[in-house]
C-alpha cells in the first residue's frame, strides 16, 4: 500500500474537511442521526462485537460522527472503561456530546482529531473501532501507522466500511442520481478515499496487513438497513446527509431532480415491506491487532 502524491492528499484533505464540517452536513446529521442510527444498527453490532470489548478497557473511537458506535461502546466498557471519541470537526461531535450527556454516560470524552495525526501518547488504547470513517482518511498508511502507534501491544483494531459500489443502498438513489447529471462526472482519481473503496475483496486486509497489523481478519456481511416511515423521507433524507453527493444533486434542474426522485422511489419501494424498507446493506469489517 502506498500513499498517494503529497499534493493530492491535500486536495482530498481539503475537499474531504470541507464536505464534514459543511453546516449543511451538520444539520443533516443532527435532523436524521436517530433514523440513521436505527437504520445502521447493524454495523455499530458488527463493530461492538468485531473490538471484543470488555469492562474497564480504554477505547479509541476514531471519526466518531454523531456518536455511532462510541456511545454503545462507553456502556459496554463501563463503569471502570472509558472512551475517546475523536472526529475531525466540531459540529458532528457536538450532538455527540449532547447524546451521551442524555444518556448520562460519564466515561466517554471528546476530542477533535485528524485520524492522521493523532494527539495521543504511544501504547494507550487497547482497543481502536472506526465505523464508516476510514474510507476518508487521504493518507491512509499514516493514518493506519498512528493506529498502531497508540495501541497497546497486542491492542485490537475494528473498522467497518461500505461493501461495494453495486448494492442497492447505491444503486436505489445515488447511483440514479448519477445517471441525471447533465454532463458524466469525470472518472474517480483512483487515489482519492471513496465511499465503496474498501468494496473491493482484500482491499482492507492489505491495507491493514502492509502498515504491520498482526491477525489481520477481513468479512463482508450483509446487515439489514431498517427505515421505518416512508420511502419519500428516506430520500430526503439522503439528499440532505450524503456529503459526497449533495454538490452533485446541485447541478440538477428542477425537472431532473424530480425525474432523479421518481425512478428512486419506484426502486425503494422493491425494498418496502411489512410497513418498513428493509435494504440489505453490504459492509466489510477489517480486523487486527498491534504486535
Ligand atoms: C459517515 S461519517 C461516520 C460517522 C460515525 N462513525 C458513524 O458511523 O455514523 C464519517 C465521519 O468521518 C469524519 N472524518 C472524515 N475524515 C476524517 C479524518 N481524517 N479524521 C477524523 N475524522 C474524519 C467526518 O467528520 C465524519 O464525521
């Protein structure tokens, strides 16, 4: 795994701190982190179970969001556990804030931090969990190396990422939008961090394996995506949360975005059933430890 050309991390750098810490995003995720907690639960079991946690274990929390999975991770670590969340931006962090005051958690603390360049001491952490954050980290061995560097020896990592491009959570709306843009978009740098990057079988391994992770286990599972209300507020919801994809929604007319909405409900509603859309989600769970 090499990194890519300096002056292209910054770019994604840039790009990437702009689209997370946008107020657009932010008040998205503040409007729709209940539904999306709910709908994405089975990732944050997935990850709770890939860490093998247990009381009193000092966790990492790195691209906390809105607070998936750190808050469930506080309580199973409690009472003598404590966590870290980390994100890049302050507005994510700050409902996480309010959510684990809510739930009177008092062993999880906040704090801003670039997954690259970690504000920790060496050999802290006994166990590091990402979920859906590590696909946007530009310099990704530099920031696999940090991982290692502030595990303990012998501490555990779990990521959790998105399965590949061609799943329905895509193809029933941003893969819909795509086709409506008014030019094609020029094609991905293949060097850039994106959504689906770890879809590719082995990906995460190697990745893991080439910055000298130990017991490197790498899973895809399908975990079922549950949104209880209607399809039209699930696509709304996705026009306001999806970060990569709102600039794209932009260059729509008004009469291609309905035409965009129109052929994505008629492809939700194949996932509607017994009053909820239930869409199989395609994640990939990476795995390993610091020797
Ligand atoms: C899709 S959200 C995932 C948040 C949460 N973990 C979840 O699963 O809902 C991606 C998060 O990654 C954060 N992020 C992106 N690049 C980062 C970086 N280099 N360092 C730390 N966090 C980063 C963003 O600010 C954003 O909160």
């Amino acid at each position: 795994m090499s990194a890519p050309d300096p002056s292209k991390i910054q770019e994604f750098r840039e790009r990437l701190r702009q689209e997370w810490t946008d107020e657009k995003t932010v008040a998205a995720w503040r409007k729709w982190h209940a539904q999306i907690a709910a709908f994405t639960r089975g990732a944050t079991e997935a990850i709770l179970e890939a860490a093998h946690l247990s009381p009193g274990m000092r966790v990492l929390d790195l691209a906390c969001g809105v607070g998936d999975p750190a808050l469930s991770i506080a309580q199973e670590v409690a009472p003598s556990g404590r966590v870290t969340a980390t994100d890049l931006g302050p507005g994510m962090m700050s409902l996480a804030e309010e959510l684990a005051r809510k739930k009177g958690l008092t062993n999880i603390e906040f704090r801003q931090a670039n997954a690259e360049s970690l504000p920790f001491a060496d050999a802290c952490y006994d166990v590091i969990s990402c979920r859906f954050g590590i696909m946007f980290f530009p310099d990704l061995p530099k920031a696999l190396h940090e991982c290692l560097r502030v595990l303990k020896p012998g501490g555990r990592a779990a990521f959790v990422a998105w399965g590949k491009l061609a799943q329905p959570f895509f193809t029933t709306t941003a893969g819909i939008l795509l086709k409506h843009l008014p030019a094609p978009p020029p094609p991905p740098d293949p060097d850039a961090p994106s959504l689906f990057m770890f879809g590719e079988r082995g990906r995460l391994r190697r990745s893991l394996e080439t910055a000298g992770f130990s017991n490197v286990h790498e899973e895809d599972r399908i975990i079922a995506g549950r949104w209880s209300t209607s399809v039209e507020e699930y696509w709304e919801q996705f026009t306001e949360v999806a970060a990569p994809f709102r600039p794209l929604l932009e260059q729509l007319t008004p009469e291609k975005k309905t035409e965009a909405k129109a052929e994505s409900l008629a492809a939700l509603n194949k996932f509607w059933s017994s009053k909820e859309l239930n869409i199989p989600l395609e994640i990939v769970i990476g795995t390993g430890t610091r020797p």
